[in-house]
C-alpha cells in the first residue's frame, strides 16, 4: 500500500498549489489576464525546458526500447480514442457546436501539465524521459487534428506548418536529436534549463486553480444536470483508458511498469486547452469549461483507482 500513500500524498500536495491558484486568481493577487501569462511561460518556456532537460541524457538501447515502446502505445491509443469518439459522438452527443469540442475532451487530457507531474511524483524524475516520450504523438496532434475537428470550415484553420511549431513537439523532436546524437548539453546550459523545468510542476497547478476559478456558478447551475457532463468525465478519466490498455496488461507483451505510466497518462482529466479552442473557433465553452473542471477533480479518486487496479494485474 505504500504507492498508493505516495500517490495520494502527492496528488494532495499538487492540488493545494492547484487551490493556491484558485485562491490568488479569486483575490486578485493574479489579476485578469495571469492565466494567459502563466500558461505562455509554461508553454513556451518551462515546458520544453523539462522535456529537453529529461531527454538529455546518454543513448543505450534498453532507453531506446523503451521509447520504442511508448511511441507504439501512445500510437495505438491515440488511434482508438479518436475512432472511438467520433463513434461515441454520433451516439451521445446532440448538440451541433459540441460536436468538436465533445471529440476532444474524450482525446486529450493534461497529459502535458498534470500528466508530468503526476508521474514524476509517482515515479521519479527519471520517468519524465518515458513520459515525454508518451506525449511526443499527443503535442503533435493537439495542435493538428483537435484544432481540425473544431474547424469543419477549412478556411478557419490556420496554415498546417504552424502546427508543427508548437514549442511542445519541437521541445521533444530536439530531446531526440540530443539523445540520439552523441552529445550532451554541456552543464553550464543544462543547469538553468534543469532550473526552468523544475518549474513546470508547480506552475502547471498554479495554472489549473487560475483557470477553475474563472467557472461562475451561473455556468455550473446551467449543465450540473447534463447527463452528458457526467458521461464524458467518467469516459475521459475511467473508461476509455481502462478498456484500452487494462487487457494489454494480461497479454504480456509490454512491460508493466511502462503500461501503468501509459494508462495513467492516458487517463489524465481533460486538456483546458480544448476550452481555449471552444472560446477561438467557436464550441461550447461553457460545457467544456465545465467538464474540464469535474474532470480534474475527479482525478484524486479516478487516478488512485486505476493505479490500485494495476496492482492486481
């Protein structure tokens, strides 16, 4: 049972400064418009830094194989969760200007922000090379194809090379030159960009409390008894990746230490940047918004859940 304290100590410790953010945001010790600086610092800076920071490390084969392997499940899950929800879409979902947004909420979680965390904590610093790895086909299509399935009309896409300069795909394609290459970063630029990525943790929380706090009562009185809210959280947190990857655990073809981070990655509440594409290319906000926020609350028990699960596998 002691992983299962470790976890939940740190899931603990990470929404206290996830609530620290909330109750900043809520007094204006951050004032409007410090979520947008916040998240631009933790996108375009900190962020690449702890992904360049954790792939800067000596080749071997066996770290080779490993990301390898990661790649062939974050693949394989990617595909799933977007068949899956076009499919769940047409089933379940009657509104038109969801349509996007619900597809995407069901896709992608805070892999990016969450995700990291969480697995550093659970796992060591050492598993952030695993976890970035994970994520490599996930920055990629966050920025591509979530923005493509909100924007049926083509002329509101902005050009396809921006997609491929999202700092997070970029931060992890020069992880892989550095690890693949034999050189290192020398100490006296990996040491500030180590400083840098420590950052990342902290303030990806200080994020989410910022960004919860902008949800009115108003917007939660409006959906609180939308059975969709309800479906599409326990969909995101519980389902998609429980019935994906928990019978992968009984074929024996992966190691099981590198399918639990999967699953646990997989199963990361849903991504606040879907509410920012809702508010840019039109969706509704006010669901996402919503979901994104009971959805991140529920991974304190959701995450714990599937982590205890794991151990009888």
């Amino acid at each position: 049972m002691e992983p299962m304290y470790v976890l939940s100590f740190q899931l603990f410790a990470l929404y206290v400064i996830a609530f620290i953010g909330f109750f900043c945001a809520k007094k204006q010790l951050l004032p409007t418009g410090s979520e947008n600086i916040l998240s631009n610092l933790l996108l375009y800076v900190t962020l690449p830094c702890l992904i360049i920071n954790s792939l800067n490390i000596p080749f071997s084969y066996a770290q080779a194989f490993t990301a390898f392997t990661m790649l062939i499940l974050s693949v394989y899950y990617l595909i799933m969760a977007i068949v899956l929800s076009r499919f769940l879409n047409k089933k379940l979902n009657k509104v038109a200007d969801r349509n996007g947004v619900f597809q995407n909420l069901l896709i992608f979680g805070n892999q990016g922000f969450i995700g990291m965390a969480i697995i550093s904590a659970l796992f060591g610093a050492d598993a952030l090379f695993i976890a970035t790895v994970f994520n490599l086909i996930y920055f990629l299509l966050i920025w591509s194809y979530a923005i493509m399935i909100m924007t049926p009309n083509d002329t509101a896409r902005p050009p396809f090379t921006t997609f491929l300069k999202n700092p997070g795909f970029l931060a992890t394609f020069t992880g892989f030159v550095l690890f693949i290459v034999p050189f290192q970063i020398p100490s006296l630029i990996a040491s500030p960009i180590q400083m840098l990525g420590d950052m990342t943790i902290p303030l990806s929380m200080l994020v989410i409390g910022v960004s919860l706090s902008s949800i009115t009562a108003d917007q939660l009185r409006s959906l609180i008894r939308e059975p969709l809210l309800y479906l599409t959280v326990m969909l995101r947190n519980l389902i998609l990746p429980g019935i994906l990857f928990i019978p992968l655990f009984f074929l024996s073809i992966f190691p099981q230490e590198l399918l639990v981070i999967a699953l646990l990655l997989a199963a990361m509440p849903c991504a606040h940047t879907i509410t920012i594409y809702a508010i840019k290319y039109g969706g509704d906000t006010n669901f996402s918004s919503t979901v994104v926020l009971l959805s991140t609350f529920m991974t304190i028990i959701t995450i714990p859940a599937l982590y205890f699960l794991t151990t009888f596998l």
